[in-house]
C-alpha cells in the first residue's frame, strides 16, 4: 500500500514537469528588435518661454502629435510653455547639461556657446522673412548647427520669432535720435547691447519672464519683440507707443540635448526630424500671419500708438548702426556676412 502511494506521487511530480513544460514553451521570448508597439516608452520634455496662444506652442502641439502617432507612443511628449522650466538662458544650459531634453531659446541667447551666433541679431542683416528662411535653412543654419553639436547640443530647425519691433512708454520711435537715453530692454546678448549703445539708449539685460514686471515698474521704459509676442504677453498694458521698425528677424533653435538625441533608434531620430522639419514650416507661417493680425489689434483692442517705419527712415537707421557694423565685420568672419547677404539677394 505504502509501495502503491509512493509510485502514485512520483507519477503526480512528472505529470506536473510534463504539463509546466508545455506551458513554457507557449510563451515567445520578447525580443530586443520588435517593434515600437512592445518598446518601452520615453517622454521628451521641451521647455519654452512662450504663452500658449502663441504660434510656438500652437504648432508644438501638432509636433507632439504627430511624433507620438508614427512612434505608436514610444516617443511622449511633454511641453511647458511660458518659462516654467526657466528663461531662455536656464533652457539652454538645461539641455547642454542633459537634464532637459528639448528647448526652444531664442538664437541670441546661443552666443555663450558661440561667438558667432551674433551675427544673427545684427539689425537688417535680412531683407525679408523669406531670405532670412532661406538662410537658416541653408548654408547659415547648417553652420551654426555644426558649432551647437560642439558643444553636445542637437538642433532640429530654426523656427521664426518675427520681425522685432520697438515699443516704448516714453515716445514713438521714428528716428535713431529717439531712442537716445531710454532704459531698453534687451535680452543677454552682447549684439543687442551694443546695437542699442550705438543708438544712446542704455540697454538693460534682462529675462523675458521678468519684463511684464520691469514695465510696470519703470525699471526699464522700452522693450522689441515681435508684434504678436507683444499681443500675447500684454505688454500693451505698459506701454503706449509701437514702432515697427523689423529691425531683426529673430529665430528660435529647436535644440535637444545631444546624448538624448543619440540614444533613441534610427527610426525614432528620423520621424523626429521629419516632424521637426514639418513643425519648423508651419510654425514661420502662423507666425507669419500672427504678426499681421498682431499688429491691427495691438492698435485697435491694445490702444497703442502705432507708426510704421517707410524704407528710408529704416536706411536712417541702418546708417546710425555703420559704425557698429565696422567694429563685428572685425570680431566675426567677412564671409559669414557675405554668405548671409547673398540670400538678400
């Protein structure tokens, strides 16, 4: 009996391998190579100092979309608009640094990882918004590219920040004369000091995400951007005149933390940049139009006085800054200045 129990349990035991045998052999290994359906997912967090309405952030949430679509959600994206992550200059030191992966900062600020990035807030270096595309899309973008991958910093495209322009608290801005002894805000960018010294103002550096404050508060009297960034953040509240002067066509790097960059497979840096290049288009034209609308509302709805600067005052203009432009054909490279006017052209 105890002989018949002992054969009836080793029966039991190898029953139970055969059956937890079969049952292993039922489940595939998960491989390394499936695809992004089964990859792991990641979230790239970009950091920008714009407001929502904005065309910026409009045309990121199409990027957003369209890269986590063809990824099948293995690339997430998180966006934090209107400087949550820091102004301009923290932004890009967090992406260099790897401890954010995207960013969107303004090309002026990019002077401390090269000189040479200057030469792009040099005022009338371009014509029109549409040589100014041509450039950064050419042979200028891929020559600043070039210095931020140095620097560990990938750039996916130079989306547009519209043609700056003055406003003021004090008086319209018709000639170089005006501006002299007015408090200006500039951002942390050594053209933008000069330009403005050039000029008699007293140039006062300063993070975006503190200009509201420094209108209302008298600590500086004057401030440029482009119109439809003057509209989104009210700056109309604290000012009374707008001078659309377009004195720089501003641009946004869409930069991404190098080593994140070449983490990801091929087919995820490529939808990247494909979306990237899509987000880049849409994005200058909704800031394009923006800017239009901007400026009819800024006088309508913001109250301010609104002047327009012909082609000869802006010559004025460009005459005061001469001896400017002699001090940086010096500090910068001739052939970048001649490489840029060729797309005026």
């Amino acid at each position: 009996m105890k002989k018949n129990f002992i054969n009836f349990a080793l029966l039991g035991l190898v029953l139970s391998g055969v059956l937890l045998g079969c049952s292993n052999k039922t489940e595939a290994p998960t491989s390394k190579n499936d695809n992004t359906e089964n990859a792991e997912s990641i979230t790239l967090n970009i950091g920008h100092v714009e407001p929502e309405n904005r065309s910026t952030h409009q045309a990121l949430l199409e990027f957003k979309k369209n890269v986590e679509e063809r990824t099948s959600n293995s690339i997430l994206i998180e966006i934090h608009p209107n400087g949550a992550l820091g102004g301009d200059v923290q932004l890009t030191e967090s992406v260099a640094m790897g401890t954010l992966d995207m960013a969107l900062p303004s090309t002026s600020v990019l002077t401390k990882y090269s000189d040479d990035f200057g030469v792009l807030d040099m005022p009338y270096l371009f014509t029109a918004p549409e040589n100014a595309f041509k450039a950064m899309d050419g042979e200028i973008g891929e020559y600043f590219n070039a210095k931020l991958e140095e620097k560990g910093i990938h750039n996916l495209g130079y989306s547009y920040n519209g043609p700056r322009s003055t406003t003021t608290n004090v008086k319209a801005i018709e000639k170089p004369e005006d501006l002299k002894g007015i408090k200006m805000r500039v951002m942390e960018s050594p053209i933008f000091i000069d330009f403005y010294k050039t000029l008699g103002a007293n140039p006062t550096p300063m993070s975006f995400t503190e200009l509201y404050t420094g209108l209302q508060q008298g600590t500086v009297d004057a401030q440029e951007n482009p119109p439809s960034l003057i509209l989104a953040n009210k700056f109309y509240e604290v000012q009374k005149y707008l001078s659309v002067d377009e004195h720089v066509h501003n641009f946004l790097a869409f930069i991404m933390n190098k080593n994140k960059f070449d983490s990801l497979t091929e087919e995820q840096q490529k939808i990247l940049t494909e979306e990237a290049k899509s987000y880049v288009e849409k994005q200058r034209a909704l800031e394009l139009e923006d800017n239009k609308k901007a400026i009819e509302k800024l006088a309508t709805e913001g109250g301010l006085q609104v002047n327009e600067l012909s082609e000869e005052q802006k010559q004025a203009f460009k005459d005061a800054l001469k001896p400017m432009y002699e001090e940086y054909s010096q500090k910068f490279s001739k052939e970048l200045f001649e490489k840029s006017d060729k797309y005026n052209k």
